[in-house]
C-alpha cells in the first residue's frame, strides 16, 4: 500500500470515528444526560459534551472538504475529545461516550500529526 492510500484510508477511518463520537456525544446529552439531571447537566461537563459533539462534526466537514487546516482541527478535536472521555468518566454510568472519544481523540491524534 502506497502512502496516498495510507492516508486516504486514515483519513476515512478519522472521518468514521468524528461521526461517531458527532453522534454519541449529542444523543449522550440530550437524553442520557437530560434524563440523569444533577450533575450531568452541570454548566461545564453539559458545555464539554456539546463542544466534543460540535468539534467532531467540524473536523470530519473539515476533512470530507480536503480544507488544508485539517490537520489543526484535528489537533484541536483530539484535545477537546480527550477532555470529553475524562470527564465522562469521572461521571460515571456514561462508557459508550468515553469510548467513542477515546477513538476519535487518537484517530484525530494520528491525523494531526501526518504532515502535508
């Protein structure tokens, strides 16, 4: 496999897993989330949810329209993504989301680092 088809097929996987963790994240908060009350729609872990769910979908739009700042969204993808798995967590009771971030972050992560 040459690497054009490497970073095609490491892209595609990337633009799976933002859609992915997209999805989780935004049905984790308006029903999980919403339903569980207290603490699980606290100002900052409600926010942090909301944000991964929103960068997700922008760095898979990012990547699908080839931008050249890909690269950037993802790093900052990654970073949010992270935060969302830890903070999910810590909450508790929420292991589809952790997972889902988890896998974006490090998709993210590897697309961050290719270099153009």
């Amino acid at each position: 496999m040459d690497h054009l088809s490497q970073s095609v097929e490491a892209m595609q996987a990337c633009i799976k897993a933002c859609c992915h963790c997209h999805k989780t994240c935004l049905q984790t908060a308006m029903n999980h989330c919403l339903e569980a009350g207290g603490e699980h729609v606290g100002a900052e872990h409600f926010r942090l949810i909301m944000n991964c769910a929103e960068i997700c979908q922008t760095s898979a739009n990012f990547q699908l329209s080839n931008s050249h700042f890909h690269h950037q969204v993802c790093a900052v993808c990654a970073e949010i993504c992270e935060a969302c798995a830890l903070d999910c967590e810590k909450m508790g009771g929420m292991d589809e989301c952790v997972e889902a971030c988890k896998a974006c972050a490090e998709s993210c992560r590897q697309m961050a680092d290719v270099k153009h």
